[in-house]
C-alpha cells in the first residue's frame, strides 16, 4: 500500500510526541472505572474488580521522595497494603502561575511501582480540611484576584471563596495539567487508580460564606436545576434533606430561605462548593477520565450546627444537593473517626455511592470493623490514617488524640487481616452484592444470629469492647447451601437450622487453611471438641461443610 505524505507525517508526529490523545483514546475503555448494578459497584482495575487495602499516607509525607523511600513505602509493604494513598498539593505541583512541576507526581508513580502498590491521589487544592492552606503563594497573597471567604462580621478567612471564579479557574487548570501529567506516564501501567478532589470541603466557624460575592448569591433564587432534582428524586432523597425539605412544605421556587429554611446556609454552601468541584473534578477528566471522590469530614453527633464541622461539605444530609451540582463526581467518602463506624457505613453506601474510606481510625478497633466494611457493605477501600506511624512506639508528633494507635501486636493482626483478604480477593469480590456474604462487628451485643441460605448462624463474641483490647468481627461466605468460608477474629460459631429446615445441623468436614491468590489451601482438619474452638485473637480463616438431618 502506498501510504500518502500526510500519512507519514502523522506517523512523524505520533514517534516524536507519543500523542497523548491517541493514548488516551485507546485506553479509555481499559482505565480503572466503576461499574454499577443495582446490587452493588465495584471497581475495575487492570480489568478486574478490585480492593483498595489501603493506607494513607501522613499529610506531608509525600511532600518528600527521599522521605516516602526512607519511612513509608517500606512502612506500607510490611502491613500487606496493596494501595498507598498520597497527597500532591497545588503549592508544590505550581508554585509559579503556569509553572508545573511535574518531579513529584513522577516521583510518586515510580516509587509505588517499584512496591509493588497501587495509588489514590489526594489533590490539595482549594480545600485542605477547610482551610486554605495548601494552595500557592501567589494565590495566597493575591487576595483581590482570589478574594477570601468573610465570617458574618464581615472578616477575611484563611480559605479562599466558593464564589471566585478566577480562583475555581485556577485550581480546575492546575489539577488538569496534573490529570495530563498521570497520563502521559501512567496511562498504560495503571499505577493511579483513584483520585480525591480536594480535602474535606465547606468552611468553618460560620455558617456560610459572608463575602460581597456569597451574598450576592444568597440573595438570589434557588437553581431550579436543584429543585427539578429534589422533585425527582424525592422517594430517595437522604432522610434529613427530605425532612428539612418537608418543613417548609416541599418548595419548589424562591429563596434559599424560602425553600430551605434554618438549613439553608448549608444547602447553599453546599450547592455552590459541589458546583466549584465539579469544575474542577470536569476539568481532570477531560484530561485522563480516572474515577473521583469527594471526602467529607463528618457531622459528631446529632444536632451540631454547620459551621462546627465544614459547612457545605458531602456530610451525607446533603449528598443528594452534590450528585446534582457535581456529576463528574462517583462517590461520596467518610473519613471515619467517629464511634459509630456501622451507622457511618449505611449512611454512605445508599442510593449505590461506592463506601470508599480513605480514612479511619488506626487503633485496634479498626481491624474489626475493616471486616464488616468489606463483608456486610461491600466496601471498596479502606485505609487508616497515618499509616506510617501506626505502629510506632510513640505518636508522631502532632498525632491527634482520635487518630488511634496500634500496638505491635496489633499491626502485626491488621498486616494479617490485609493479606488474608488480599489473597481472598477473587472470592469477595465474586460474592459482593449477594445475599451469600455478611459481615459483622462486635458492638453491645455479646451474640448475633444471621440468616445464610437455608441455615442459621450463631455467633458469640469473646473479644472486648473496652478501650485497648481488640473486639471481635469476621465475614463470612456461603459458598454453596451447605459449604461456608468464616474469616476473622474473637468470636466462636455454630450453624443450626432455618425456616422449614431439619431438626439437626452437624459437619462434614471443618477445616483451617489459608488462600494464595484466591486458591484454599487446606490445613489441619479439626473435629470433636475442636469443633467448637473458637476464631481467636490472630485471624485466620475456617471453610465447613454442613450436612442436615431429621
């Protein structure tokens, strides 16, 4: 075939450039991606579903490559994470307007690669926590072309306003060269697979913004965009948005006030921070179209008035407001250092938002509850915070007191827990969305009953609750009617008939074993007395074989 001059120019052109659009073409439909039934979502990385055993990293940790070498990335290898989760911060990535710097992200992708890990990047952008602190020194003291948010009494605030549009511009083109950046490199080895759009967003201390530009915008009429949402959706709307809709009788039109009542500065903020995202998230896409989350920094307890956690943030009351601002968004994320880690879990897996946690507790407890995320919310990630130093002799310092911390004993349990449910991957993802996997928790009760299949199970916990000891939890599989996987610690089980069952339950066959890249490999065959031995303080895993009879 004679191939024409403009032909070979093109080939010209793709050897020199390597053509990131032709990359990014074909590697659209092969990218890490989200795929949703109305069972469950899961997350597709290197064409299969998989889970994120993460850990993240302390905030400026990867600020330092040396540093990521020295303490971290050995760190995170030892506790059998599969995914590190890292910060890039606009600050370091353009410390000069339209200047990127592009060593750190490399850095990171490189570093993680050659541990054999996975990567989520945290964008710090506008928002860290709130606040502003992570964004570039020329935005910091530009305060007229970035004007600042202002308190009721009219100060400036150390966060940048949702109401700037140089300042949303802004930050929508640093994170897209950094979404570019991760394509030219990453796009065919997959290191990144998930990205964080900002940090735990809204604002604090105030209710709202109280800028010239945020009551400009308060004073205008509610988006009927939002409202034509809520009217829609309104069987599914979260509970509390549906409530403080209801009491003002469901308005369709008028002010914010008008519509939202003694909620409405959250709504508002909220409507407008998630529209600020998705400018920014829409911007990233067009680039390199990797799934993206919003984290949110959770309401304490029931009652405590927006402002006092960031108002405006995805706190789960207001998620049905953010799926309508920012649909370049796929989920929702907790970062969980409340108590009430279960309540949290339902809260942020309804409507199928994908129950990532990007950050919890690092204490003992949370080895427990990583097993009711996985087995009972299908979870897709979770990750302590400040993975490097959990277990560490002493906090490091400017640990908060909530953070947790495990001791040696403890980290050598969750290294364990990480790698029995890396080396069962295959089979809870297969299971996940099914009525054949449920996951539990020790809490106030002492014993639980659940229903699996056509048998009862009945399981006693014989771990503590009390501060410093280490709580019971597990999962466990239905393989098959009468075939069972039982995965975790402190707690002893017995299997007894259901509805409509035979009189007697007993075992065929029980076993302890371990799996490796999915495959069982069966270890001492226990029986008599043994059958009742409980799963102990170190977890591991049981499969039994169930027979009935009258």
């Amino acid at each position: 075939m004679v191939k024409s001059p403009s032909f070979l120019l093109l080939l010209l052109f793709v050897s020199i450039t390597g053509c990131p659009y032709l990359v990014r073409s074909q590697n659209q439909n092969n990218l890490p991606h989200f795929v949703k039934s109305e069972e469950k979502t899961q997350l597709i990385v290197n064409g299969l579903p998989f889970l994120l055993l993460a850990g993240e990293v302390h905030n400026s940790s990867s600020s330092s490559l040396d540093y990521m070498e020295e303490s971290v990335w050995p760190e995170l290898v030892s506790l059998n994470c599969n995914t590190a989760i890292v910060t890039v911060s606009w600050e370091l990535f353009e410390p000069n307007e339209g200047q990127y710097d592009t060593q750190l992200i490399d850095g990171l992708i490189f570093g993680a690669r050659k541990h054999n890990l996975k990567l989520v990047v945290i964008w710090f952008g506008t928002w860290k926590n709130a606040w502003s602190t992570y964004v570039p020194g020329w935005v910091k003291q530009d305060t007229k072309r970035f004007p600042r948010a202002r308190t009721k009494g009219g100060e400036s605030m150390g966060t940048l306003s949702a109401f700037s549009e140089a300042s949303c511009a802004a930050d929508a083109r640093a994170y897209a060269e950094l979404l570019r950046r991760i394509r030219e490199i990453d796009a065919k080895e997959q290191t990144i697979i998930l990205m964080q759009v900002e940090n735990e967003t809204g604002i604090l201390t105030t209710d709202r913004d109280y800028s010239p530009l945020a009551n400009a915008a308060f004073g205008e009429n509610v988006p009927e965009e939002l409202t034509a949402y809520l009217t829609k959706n309104k069987s599914t709307l979260h509970p509390e948005m549906k409530l403080l809709w209801e009491k003002t009788g469901y308005q369709t039109s008028g002010t914010w006030t008008h519509v939202f009542g003694d909620h409405a500065a959250e709504v508002f903020m909220a409507w407008h921070t998630a529209a600020y995202l998705e400018k920014v998230a829409a911007a990233g896409k067009r680039e390199y179209p990797l799934p993206m989350f919003a984290n949110a920094w959770l309401v304490q307890f029931a009652g405590q008035e927006a402002g006092n956690y960031p108002s405006g943030g995805p706190v789960s009351r207001m998620h049905d407001v953010w799926r309508c601002a920012a649909p370049s968004l796929d989920a929702f994320a907790p970062d969980i250092y409340i108590q009430d880690f279960l309540g949290v879990c339902d809260d942020y897996s309804r409507n199928n938002n994908p129950l990532i946690i990007p950050e919890a507790r690092r204490d003992g407890v949370s080895i427990a509850n990583m097993f009711y995320a996985f087995g009972e919310k299908d979870a897709l990630c979770f990750a302590p915070f400040g993975i490097e130093s959990m277990v560490a002799k002493g906090a490091l310092e400017g640990d908060m007191p909530w953070f947790g911390q495990m001791s040696q004993s403890d980290g050598q349990r969750f290294a364990q827990c990480y790698k029995i449910l890396n080396d069962m991957m295959p089979i809870l993802t297969r299971y996940q969305g099914t009525d054949q996997m449920i996951g539990f928790v020790q809490g106030k009760e002492e014993s639980i009953e659940r229903d699996l299949g056509r048998y009862r199970i009945h399981i006693t916990f014989t771990g503590s609750t009390e501060i410093g000891q280490v709580p019971g939890g597990g999962l466990v599989i239905a393989e098959s009617p009468d075939d069972f996987i039982l995965v975790g610690q402190q707690f002893s089980f017995r299997f007894q008939q259901g509805k409509g069952s035979a009189k007697h339950v007993d075992y065929l066959e029980h076993t302890e074993g371990v799996y490796q890249n999915g495959q069982w490999l069966p270890g001492r065959r226990l029986n008599g007395d043994e059958y009742y031995v409980p799963l102990e303080i170190n977890p591991h895993v049981r499969k039994v074989r169930l027979y009935s009879y009258d």
